[in-house]
C-alpha cells in the first residue's frame, strides 16, 4: 500500500515536470501539513489512514472557505486559484457520496436511534460523520440531518 505521502511526492515530481505551478503548491501544502501533524503526533512513524483523510478533507475546506470569501469581495482572481488548489488537494480524498447516498445513511442513523427532532442532531450527526469518514463533506451532511430531522 502506497502511503498518501508517497502519492504526494510522485504527484509533486509529476507536477514539477509539467510545472504546473498551481498543483505544486497544493502538493506542497499537503506535505507541509502532513510532516506537521507527524512531528506532533511524535514518535509514531506514520499517520493513520483516518488522520490522513481528516487533514486533506481540512485543507479543501479551508481552500473552499477562502474561496467564498473571495468570490463574496468580488476577487475572482483570488477565488480562482483557491478552487483550483482545493481540486488538486481533493484527488487525495476517497471517492466523494452523493447526497442521495448520504440521505440514506442519515435516515437509516435516524430510524436506528430513533432521534426526534433538532435536539438529536449532534447524536444523529456524530454517528453520521463517523460512518461517512472521508466520504462526504461536513456542511453537506449537516444540511440533509438538519432537513431529515426538522
């Protein structure tokens, strides 16, 4: 099994050679990160495989956040190169539910807890995320518990 930073590192050679600048910054994002969170978590060697999709899936994320906001201030010669690098940092990601996918997750997690309401969203939630690790975006999920559950 190849580790995601050894994916990194043959995609920033791959990059390098195109000098497609923009996946090399992304790339270099990524390493920097995931050197960081090696460095904190000590002597363990390597991050788990949980940790690793946490950190990409923070990182499109902060990309995307950033994006927004530029594109609200009108820059989208800013917003522009957010989009792109949160592309090139989203191929790292496994392959993203639809929201029909996660719908049925939600409503199973639902009918299994038998939550009721907005006051069981952070139980239906918590459950939720952890079942959808890595394969479905925060906010998207929040919006179908707070839909299923209203």
């Amino acid at each position: 099994i190849m580790s995601l930073q050894q994916d990194v590192m043959t995609a920033m050679k791959t990059a390098m050679k195109a000098k497609d600048s923009v996946a090399l910054e992304s790339l270099r994002a990524i390493k920097s990160v995931l050197l960081m969170a090696q460095t904190e978590s000590g002597a363990k060697t390597e991050l788990s495989e949980e940790e690793e999709i946490k950190i990409i899936q923070k990182l499109v994320k902060q990309r995307k956040d950033s994006a927004a906001i530029y594109t609200e201030q009108g820059r989208e010669d800013l917003a522009a190169p957010e989009l792109a690098q949160a592309e090139v940092i989203g191929q790292f990601l496994p392959e993203q539910m639809s929201e029909g996918d996660i719908a049925k997750v939600v409503e199973d997690v639902i009918a299994k807890t038998g939550a009721d309401g907005m006051k069981d969203m952070g139980k239906v939630m918590g459950m939720v995320s952890s079942q959808l690790a890595g394969k479905a975006d925060g906010k998207t999920i929040s919006t179908i518990v707070k839909n299923k559950l209203a």
